[in-house]
C-alpha cells in the first residue's frame, strides 16, 4: 500500500508542479511577446504557445481525480455528520459503514462507465483541438481517477470496521516537520 501511496502523492504532486510553471510560462512569454524589443518579439511571436492551456486543463482534471481518491484515504472532504454523531455508537457505526460502501458502490459505477466510455472514444479518431493527442488518454483519468477512488473508500471502510477510526486529516500538521512542542520537548532533555 506504501507504494500506491507515495504513487499517487508523487503524480499529484508532479502534476501541480508542472501546471505552474507550464502557466508562469507561458504568461511570461505571453508578456514578454508584447514587449516592443523588435528581435526579441519577433522571436517569441514564432514560438506556439497555445496548446499550455489545454495541457494545463488535462492535468489538472487528472490532478483532481486522484486528488479526490487521496482526499477519501486522508480523511479531508467534507462531510455532513452532524445527525450521525447524535446516534449512539452501534447506529453511528453502521451509517459510516453504509455511507462509505455507497461512495465506493457510487465511484465503481462512475469508473465503469468512465471506462466504457473511454473504450468507445478509443476506436475513433478524436484528438484533442491543439496538442493533437488521442482524447481516450485524456478521458481515461476518469475511471483510473474512480476506480482508485472506490478502492480508497473500501479501504477506509475496512480500517473503520477492523479498528473503528476514521482517517482524520489534521490542517495544522505538515508532514516533515516537527511540532515546535516536539522541538522544545526534545531540548530540555539536551
């Protein structure tokens, strides 16, 4: 699991980082083409720089889809629990566990038919309108994105009923870096 962990950290990760500087990119040459340098405008003007749009959309709707399968396994979307939690424990328990198996049930259907969809584009001749590359690529983060998403939420939902803890995703905790508590705790003992 450590691995398709840090995978999935690591393509989203990689995916903003590249989104950015593809976008500062291209609004300084953006910039910079409207400069009235005369070599150096004309030399910008020559460089095509129209297809960063449409890549910066692709990744970040591949960004997202496996944002949202890394949000289900830390715990940080948004969920409306506040009548579970007047429930006693056995009722509470059960709804978690009924809410869970309908997100995984809910993003295997969107990942099934994300992938039936993505095999009948895949036998067309559809590209994309500026980079030029097949749209079955582009689609396919739909059921990759779902269906890991749907293995995401049997997992919390099998960590629930094995240990009865949900993931909880503390805002102020950065991973990699030591609480100044910790730091103050470690020094007194120097």
């Amino acid at each position: 699991m450590k691995y398709l962990d840090h995978l999935e950290e690591w393509l989203i990760a990689s995916l903003m980082a590249m989104a950015t500087i593809l976008i500062f990119l291209a609004v300084v040459h953006r910039y910079a083409s409207g400069l009235p340098i005369p070599w150096v405008q004309d030399e910008l003007i020559k460089i095509n720089s129209s297809w960063a749009q449409e890549l910066c959309i692709y990744m970040f709707v591949w960004m997202a889809k496996f944002g949202a399968a890394y949000g289900v396994r830390v715990g940080i979307h948004v969920g409306v629990d506040v009548l579970i939690n007047k429930l006693n424990t056995p009722w509470r328990n059960k709804f978690i566990i009924f809410g869970l198996l309908a997100g995984a049930l809910f993003t295997g259907v969107v990942g099934t038919l994300g992938a039936k969809f993505v095999w009948g584009i895949a036998h067309t001749d559809s590209v994309s309108a500026d980079l030029e590359i097949p749209m079955w690529i582009v689609y396919l983060a739909v059921p990759l994105g779902s269906y890991l998403m749907s293995f995401r939420f049997l997992q919390v939902t099998w960590h629930f009923f094995k240990n009865g803890e949900l993931p909880k995703h503390d805002h102020a905790h950065v991973e990699g870096v030591e609480d100044a508590a910790d730091l103050e705790h470690v020094g007194s003992k120097a």
